[in-house]
C-alpha cells in the first residue's frame, strides 16, 4: 500500500498535468534525493542544465531527419527491422502497430559503422561519427543519473548501477522514432471529432525493458507517461501528456531498475500519441542495458523483512528474449515475480 501523504506531491504534479523537472547543475546532494524520489514515485523526470552539448544533439537530428527525408525505397536498404534496422509502422514481432517510422541501432559503434553504410550512401562514416558521439554524451548523463541513484539509496557499491551500462559488452540501444506530420484529410477527420483523448496511438503503451532510458525530442508534442499509482496494467489509465522540451531530456525508470531496486523505484508506462501538428515528432531515445549474460537479481540492501524479495534472478538475455516475444502494452516484469513459481523460498 501507498501511503497518500508520500505521493502527495506528485499526485499534485499529476492533477496539475506538471512533470517532475531536475536542475542538474544543483547541489549534487540535493539532485541525488530528488532523482531518488522521483524514480520512486514517478519513474519519469525530465533534467535540464545536463551538460550535453547542443552541437551533438542537433547533429544527431540533422543525422535523423536527412535519413528520414530519403525515399522510401532508400530507407528499405537498413531494413527490415529484425529488431534492429529501419521499420515503418510494424513494431516488435508481434504484429503491433504504429504511427511512426524509425532506425533503430546498437550504441556498439562497430554495429553502427557496419550500418551506417545502409543508412547513408553520401557520408557513412560521418553518420557513424555523429551517433558515436551522441550516445558517448548521454551514455555519460545516464551513468551520472545512475551513480546518484546509487547515492541516494545508500548503496554499498554505488557504482554498481552504472558499471553495467558502461561495459564494452553492454547491450544498449539508440533509438530515433520519426512520427510524419498531420496530413490534411486527417485534419478534416479529426473536425468532427472535437474529443482530443481519440487522438490516436502511435506507439501504444509499453514500459522500456532496459535499466534506464535517455530521451530527446524537438518541439512537438506526443509523449505521454502514466501515473503509476492510478491502479496497475488493469485499472484506469491516467494518462498524463510530456510537454516538450528541446533544451531537456527526459529520464524513464526501465523494467530491470525496477528488479534490481526490489520494486522501490518503479518502470513507467508511456506511450506516443500520432502526431496532430504540422511539423514532424522526432525523437531520440537512448536504452542503457548491461551485457547480455549479465544476471539480474535485487540488490541486497534493498531486501529488507518488511520489503521482502519480489522477484527472481534472472539474465538481460532471458528477459529481453521474453519481453521481445510479447505484444505492446502486456504487463511485464511481473512474469519475473519471485512468488509466481519455482523460487528458491518455496
Ligand atoms: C520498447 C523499448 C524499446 O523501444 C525497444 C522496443 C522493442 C522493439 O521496438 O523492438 C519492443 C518493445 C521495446 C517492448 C516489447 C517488444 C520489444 C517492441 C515489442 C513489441 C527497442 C525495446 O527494447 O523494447
Ligand atoms: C547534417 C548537417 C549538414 O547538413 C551535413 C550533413 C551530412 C551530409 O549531408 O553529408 C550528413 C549529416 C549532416 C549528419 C550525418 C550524416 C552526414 C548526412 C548524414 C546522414 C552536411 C553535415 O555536416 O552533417
């Protein structure tokens, strides 16, 4: 149970349709407890001052929206998606949909190189070098956000959290989602229909499986995340839309933070509503994960009698192939629990 006044705060945040927002150029003391709370409470924040530089997030855009102005025909060389490469409209393998076309990467800069080559014909390998870059610079933020949760849960090793994403083997992904302006029959549809909330899905509602999720976006509005204490996968859904903010970037909670934490810091749902403006929604999101083989287990300190162990050990590879063989919006790392099964207390 939740106790009200703990949430008061951000139940105040949800009504007021506010994001919990983090100056990290504070106080590290201080911006360590307000990660920490709102990676409890929330699973979602949004960070500014965070010291990327404008220069790489605007080249990785240019990098994006060239590839996404190419033909058709051009695009379908980095695809299909199988999961990595170019995909437009089909999701994951299980015949989700969506509103959107998009490149999706391994951060491996060898993967990237090898690709680049599909991905632009005129200048490879300075496509490689803009994402490199890119993913350095906020594989960095992710690893800093990483260290101050580790700090702020008092954990005995507080790198612990980090060391995982900066492995060489490490299994993190880039992501650049490309949802296509409103087209003008569309605009004469959505006419009739003056309720906003049929504004339809363009990536439907999922938590990221990963450890933590980095995400950019230009200037057009999409994304929604939702409260997490508004009654489970099952209940009614609040859902409460991210104004965008080109100059932040904003922080989701991922599935196996969650299991490592012991369910103290919770995964979020979101999801992206098709895009309603004249412009293009493009967004940039980073996944950091470990490596493959890494074994993922609660962190002890964060075992306690009163918050007994809530699930299993397992592998970044056995959950990702799990997660990967489930359609959008299934109820996830409760597949883990360590209650549900042959765990080692039974
Ligand atoms: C959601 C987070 C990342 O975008 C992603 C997605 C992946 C994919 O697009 O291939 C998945 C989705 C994501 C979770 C469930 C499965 C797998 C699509 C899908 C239906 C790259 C990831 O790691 O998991
Ligand atoms: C984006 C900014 C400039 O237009 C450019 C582009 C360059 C090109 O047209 O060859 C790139 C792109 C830009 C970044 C990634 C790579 C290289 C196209 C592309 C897919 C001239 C530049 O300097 O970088």
């Amino acid at each position: 149970m939740v106790v009200a006044s703990a949430t008061l705060g951000y139940t105040d945040i949800i009504r007021a349709r506010r994001i919990p927002e983090i100056d990290l150029s504070q106080d590290r003391d201080r911006v360590k407890d307000l990660v920490v709370k709102a990676c409890e409470e929330f699973g979602f924040f949004k960070v500014i001052k965070h010291g990327v530089p404008e220069e790489l997030i605007t080249r990785m855009e240019s990098a994006g929206s060239e590839f996404f102005a190419l033909p058709a025909r051009e695009k379908m060389k980095a695809g299909p998606p199988t999961p990595l490469g170019y995909g437009s409209k089909t999701i994951g393998f299980n015949g989700d949909v969506g509103e959107l076309e998009y490149l999706l990467l391994h951060a491996n800069p060898a993967f990237v190189s090898n690709k680049a080559v599909l991905i632009s014909k005129k200048d490879p390998s300075k496509f490689s070098y803009v994402v490199n870059e890119y993913v350095d610079a906020v594989r960095q933020l992710s690893c800093e956000i990483l260290a101050m949760v580790g700090e702020g849960l008092g954990l005995r090793d507080s790198g612990a959290l980090s060391r995982a994403i900066r492995d060489s083997e490490s299994d993190c992904l880039v992501r650049l989602n490309h949802y296509p302006q409103m087209v003008e029959e569309e605009e004469e549809e959505e006419e009739d229909d003056n309720i906003s909330s049929r504004r339809r899905v363009g990536f439907g509602e999922h938590s990221d499986p990963q450890i933590l999720s980095i995400l950019h976006s230009n200037d057009v509005d999409g994304l929604q995340i939702r409260s997490p204490a508004d009654g489970g996968v099952d209940g009614a859904a609040t859902w409460v839309p991210v104004p965008p903010d080109p100059d932040a970037f904003f922080v989701h909670v991922g599935d196996l933070l969650q299991a490592m934490t012991n369910g103290r810091l919770v995964s979020v749902r979101h999801r992206a509503m098709a895009n309603s403006s004249y412009k293009s929604r493009l967004s940039i999101v980073f996944f950091g994960a470990p490596p493959l083989h890494s074994l993922i287990s609660p962190l002890p300190e964060m075992i306690t009698p009163a918050l007994p162990r809530r699930y299993k050990s397992f592998t970044w590879a056995e959950y990702k192939k799990t997660m990967y063989s489930l359609r959008l919006s299934h109820n996830r790392l409760d597949l883990f629990r360590a209650d549900d099964g042959d765990d080692e207390r039974r």
